[in-house]
C-alpha cells in the first residue's frame, strides 16, 4: 500500500470525524458531540485491499433484509464478488434497491463483529465507474468498511447484513466500534 494511499485514507477519516463532530445531520447525538474526538479506525492494510471477481446477476433475486427497527426492507442482488484473503477464497453479495443504478451496497459481518467492531455488522459502499459485467476485476478495500448511522444513535433504522455476507474471517480494517458512553 503505497504511503500515498494510506495519506487520502487518513485525510477522509479526518474529513468524517469532522462532519460527525458538527454537521447537524451527524448520527452522533447532539448531547454527546462535545465529547466526540473522531471514530476509531484499524490501521490502513493492504492485506484487506482486494481484487474481486464480480459475477452479475442479470435477473437480481430480492433479498429482505432485517433492520435494527425490525421494519425489513427489500434489496435486489445485483452482483457477487469473489477474492481471496489469507489463501481462502470468499464472496460477498452486493445490493441495491429497485431502480437504484448508482453505488453498490455490500454490508458484512465478520469474526471482528461484536468484538472490535460494531456488534450489527458493517458496510461497504461500491462506486462502479461503468457498469459491471461477469469476470470484471473490482477492487473491495475493507480499510473503507464503515459503521452504520445506528451505531451512535437509536434513531437510525439501519438494514442487517444477511447470512450469505458474514465472513468466517478477521477483517481488522475500517472502522471500529464506536466508543459512545
């Protein structure tokens, strides 16, 4: 991972901890912004920097997801992403809502979950420059995983990560639980 990478990696990270400290629509409430001193990260690892495999899903199954308000909602899967970490291979679905053509939505659970990370899982959001197609080659960077809204506040009804997207691996890269009193 270059020195380079790792700089805009820190420049975003300081770049969120600002809006989250005092942009009014931060999911930090506003009682406990004073306290708030930035998210806590893992440290930028290429190891978790991967190539994936996309395989496209011409006729996306709608998956219902659970969400931390219990009012389940309904994502299509659009794609699979296929890599490797650690010698093993894994995949992890990606999603998006009808008639949403924009970022790819990919939330996860892995053996950090509940542990160093938020216990409901993470998500990573995917930003395609063209539209994918089968055996495309796309890069997954879970240095980018990030906490849902509900994390810092109950306010937030945010989708679970279903079955097929929790990973039987560490992946200490992102970010961390939140460390709210």
């Amino acid at each position: 991972m270059s020195e380079d990478y790792a700089e805009r990696l820190r420049a975003n990270r300081r770049e969120k901890d600002e809006f989250f400290a005092d942009h009014p629509q931060s999911p930090i409430p506003p009682e406990q912004r004073d306290e708030f001193d930035g998210l806590d990260y893992f440290e930028p690892d290429p190891t978790y920097r991967v190539e994936a495999t996309v395989t496209v899903h011409d006729e996306p199954d709608p998956v219902e997801m659970e969400t931390t308000a219990s009012n389940p909602v309904r994502y299509l899967r659009v794609v699979t992403f296929a890599f490797e970490i650690g010698g093993e291979e894994h995949t992890l679905a990606g999603y998006q809502q009808e008639g949403d053509d924009g970022e790819i939505f990919v939330p996860f659970r892995d053996k950090t979950t509940g542990q160093q990370t938020y216990h409901q899982g993470r998500y990573m959001d995917l930003a395609p420059e063209r539209e994918l197609d089968d055996g495309d080659a796309v890069t997954v960077d879970f240095n980018l995983a990030y906490n849902p809204f509900c994390a810092y506040s109950e306010t937030f009804s945010c989708p679970l990560p279903p079955e097929e997207n929790w990973l039987e691996i560490v992946v200490p890269a992102g970010e961390r639980a939140p460390d709210l009193n």
